[in-house]
C-alpha cells in the first residue's frame, strides 16, 4: 500500500494560505503572499530530503492551478523537472480538463478516492499546499505521516489546514529539526485515540463544586 505523507508549511497561528508568493493565492484578500520566503533557511532538514525523494503529488484543485501555471515553466529547477515527471492526482468535482502531463482526476468524496488510491500500485504520495484534503484524510487516518514546518510568523485570516470538522486523533512525534531562521520541522504519525487525565490531586473544592453544577445547568 502506498504510504501518504503531507508536508505543511504553516504560520505559528496555522494559516497556510500562499507561502510562496504574493499572487499565490489572494482570495479572501489575503495580504500576505509570499510570507514564508524570507524565512526559508538554507537547510531545511527534513523537508529537503523529502522533496527530493521519490513520490506522486496528490493535490486539491487550487493547489493544483497553481502548480500547473508555474512548475511546466520552472524547468531549470530540480523540483520543477520532478513535479512535470512525476504523477499528479487531483481531487476535484470540475468538469475542467487536466492539462499538465501526468495529470489524474480522482472523483467522488475524499476519503473514499484517496483509501481507493493507496491501495493501488505506485510511488508514495505527497500532499503540498491542498488545505481542504486534511481534515477528511486525518479524520479518514489516511495520512501516515506529517511533516508540519512552523514559521515564526502571526498572520490573522488565512487558510488554514485544521476547521474543526476533523476527527479527534493522537499523534506521535518522530522527528524534530530547528532551521537557523527558527522554523521548526516537526515529523508526526500517527498515534492513535487521545488521551485525556487530571492534575487535579484532591477532590473538588465547594468553589470548584458550585462551578460545576453551573456548567451542567448551563449558566457558567
């Protein structure tokens, strides 16, 4: 089965929209375009290992038109002749042709395409940008693998890749790298059901009391 891995570049209050540049992705009149650029160190650890390495890109639509007008272009980099090689699967409910080379719709609801997916034969797949694919894929545990790159940057309104719609879920960290402009490269599987316990070492106090039976009638 091939494993998944999402690699997720994202400001310290998780807004992910248009890392790359201003005319990005603007939408909701994101103003910030471009923001992890002056950041992005010359040793990114395990980013650059992983971006190098052998995989198909799965990718939202948006994600996708971004890609598609720039990568073909960019050929003289080593990510662009790899991303025009590569297999590119797009979920996506336009009737839009796909004119990339070694482009592949994938239809129907998200969690279903992508389990149908892995099951099949082929390279590792990589999720880049595509905010909507976490929530259904973490719900689904269909990801096998985060790689979250934190920047050291507060934005406000933004895409974001967690909208509360995800299923509750543990993760284990796995591996952790700190790039010299202090991003940090957090790797996490999966981890299983959460957990949950108390610091709480005596009983509740009759304050702590009357603050529960507020909450249980509905007035605190």
């Amino acid at each position: 089965m091939r494993k998944l891995t999402g690699a997720i570049f994202q400001s310290l209050d998780c807004v992910m929209q248009a890392p790359g540049g201003p005319e990005e992705d603007p939408t909701s009149d994101f103003r910030f375009g471009g923001w992890s650029q002056p950041m992005f160190a010359e040793n990114m650890g395990p980013f650059e290992k992983l971006i190098m390495s052998e995989y198909d890109l799965l990718l939202g639509k948006r994600t996708y038109d971004i890609f598609a007008a720039f990568w073909p272009y960019n050929q003289d980099n080593p990510v662009g002749e790899k991303f025009q090689r590569i297999n590119k699967y797009v979920l996506t409910h336009s009737g839009e042709t796909l004119d990339w080379e070694n482009s592949h719709k994938l239809s129907g609801k998200t969690a279903d395409a992508v389990a149908e997916l892995k099951r099949s034969e082929g390279r590792d797949l990589l999720i880049q940008g595509s905010s909507t694919l976490y929530p259904p894929l973490l719900s689904a545990r269909l990801i096998d693998q985060l790689i979250v790159m934190t920047f050291p940057v507060v934005l406000g309104p933004g895409k974001r890749i967690f909208d509360g719609t995800e299923k509750a879920g543990l993760l284990k960290l796995v591996d952790h790298f700190v790039a010299d402009t202090g991003v940090i490269i957090a790797t996490y599987e999966p981890g299983g059901d959460v957990k949950t316990g108390t610091f709480a070492t005596k009983q509740p106090s009759e304050a702590g009391q009357a603050r529960q039976e507020k909450i249980r009638e509905g007035s605190w």
